[in-house]
C-alpha cells in the first residue's frame, strides 16, 4: 500500500519534513519513491514556505491508490484536495483499567477507615488505669533481679577483655613522650 507521509530530516531540535510517497512498510526516514513536497513547523503558520506541496502529482498518486497520513491530510485539506475530519476518540481521556483498580481500592480503604472511626466513637473503649499500672510495676520488680543476676556475669568478663586493650595505647604513648625529651 502506497502512502504519502512525512520524512523526518533537519538537524536535532530543528526538524524539517519531506512529503513523500512511499511503501508503507518502509523506514519512516526511508526508502521512498517520489518528493512531492516540503513541511516546516518551524515556520510562522502563515509563511508561504512553511507547506509547499507538487500539487498535479499528488493527486495523481492518490488517483493511484496513495493514502495520505493524518498530518499530510490535514495539509491537504487546507487546500480542499482532500476533506479532513479531526479524529474522535471519546476513550481518550479515560483512565485505564489499572487506575480503576487502584482507585476502587483507594475508596475501600477509605470506606473502612471511615467505618473504623464510626465504631470506634459509638463503642469506646474502657481504660483500667489502676490496674493497668500495677500489674506492669509487679512483673517489672520479679523480672529485675533476674535479668541483674544474669547480667552480671556477663559485666565481670568484659572488664577482663578490656583490660589489655586499655594497657597497650598507654605503652606506646609512654616510648613516645620520652622521645620528646630527647629532642
């Protein structure tokens, strides 16, 4: 199938278009048969040079069965060769199955939080302060001497590991401040 398309050409950031006629199935930038015009989007919409179009060629590509792509249509149809109608997509804007999804779960979530809070104000909750406080201070007082028993065993050997360590930075500063002295 032939189509009368764009090719992209220019340098970064400054393109430049060549309105072709080539196969479908060819590159974009690609392989074409015949240049039937030019397009500059750099150019004010009103400038003559922005559109120039081999206008008896077009139409005797499209009298052989070239289709033009949306955007040399819509060019075209500035020059009534061919009628252009914006495209209507009313799916367009909707969101995706995806954000449904998350947001359903969004307005769950809410809802029981919502249902939560509702339960909560109509059935609050009984606080016992005198015997909340007890309890804890009684378990805290019979687990005391049993954690003190099992932490000092542990307390007596960590001096005896530290000790030698402590005794070696002392040793080498005292060679060093004689040293000095000699100085």
């Amino acid at each position: 199938m032939l189509k009368i398309r764009l090719a992209r050409g220019g340098a970064k950031k400054r393109p430049y278009y060549s309105i072709v006629v080539a196969d479908s199935h060819s590159p974009r930038d690609g392989r074409f048969i015949e240049k039937v015009g030019t397009y500059n989007p750099l150019l004010k919409k009103d400038d003559p040079n922005r559109v120039v179009l081999k206008v008896e060629r077009i139409q005797e590509w499209m009298a052989k069965g070239a289709q033009p792509t949306d955007r040399v249509a819509r060019e075209l149809g500035k020059l009534d060769i061919v009628k252009w109608e914006a495209g209507n997509n009313p799916n367009k804007g909707k969101p995706g199955k995806k954000a449904n999804e998350r947001a359903e779960e969004k307005a769950q979530k809410e809802a029981d939080r919502a249902a939560a809070a509702a339960e909560l104000a109509a059935n609050p909750p009984v606080v016992e302060e005198p015997v909340a406080e007890e309890a804890p201070a009684e378990v805290a007082a019979e687990a005391a001497p049993e954690a003190a028993a099992e932490e000092a065993p542990a307390a007596e050997e960590a001096p005896a590991v530290e000790a030698p360590a402590a005794e070696a930075p002392a040793a080498e500063a005292a060679p060093a401040a004689e040293g000095e002295d000699k100085a």
